[in-house]
C-alpha cells in the first residue's frame, strides 16, 4: 500500500509541477490530492527504516522495531511516530476489532 501511495504522489507532484511550468496544462491536482500527497512525503521517512530492517535476515529484527515503535507511540501520547500510516491503521484497527470481539485484553 505504501508503494501504492507513493506512486500517486509522484504524479500528484508531477502534475503540480506540469501546472506550474506550463501554461496549457489542464489536469491541475486538487487541493486534497496536494495533501494526501504531502502526509505521503512525510511518511516516507518512517517507512525507509523499516523496510531496511525487514530486509535484514536477522531473525525477531523486524518485530522488535514493530514492538519498540507501537510501545513508543503509546507511551507519547501519539506525538512520536516511527511507523507509516498504513501500518499505524491496521494496529488501530486491530485494536478496535478486540474491544468489540467480546475479549478482555489487559495490558
């Protein structure tokens, strides 16, 4: 998915730029699209460490970066943030998913 979002922020940034420097172009981004675009940008940073670290073949690397960066995340508050939005979501989601299920979890 990261992939996926970075592709399109190219081309937002493309068609951006093509606006800019061109005075036919008549495909300008929406203002939306510029934004998604710039949280893309700066998810990119957090995502480069993991991936380093997931192509690593040192076995429980990868987990342990996870660990460590969910558990920093909790414990700021939300203000310090090492992992991408999309792998952010899915512990959210799978969170939540658990408060309705029915178990108690504790921490």
């Amino acid at each position: 998915m990261e992939g996926i979002e970075t592709k399109q922020m190219v081309q937002v940034f493309v068609r951006q730029g093509k606006d800019r420097f061109m005075d036919s172009f008549d495909n300008p981004p929406t203002e939306q699209e510029k934004q998604e675009a710039m949280a893309q940008l700066k998810d990119l940073p957090r995502f480069l460490p993991f991936f380093m670290l997931l192509s690593m073949p040192v076995p429980g690397v990868t987990e342990s970066y996870v660990l460590l960066a969910v558990t920093l995340e909790k414990l700021s508050g939300s203000r310090v943030t090492l992992l991408p939005s999309n792998f952010r979501n899915v512990f959210r989601r799978e969170k939540h998913s658990r408060k309705g299920s029915g178990v108690h979890i504790t921490h």
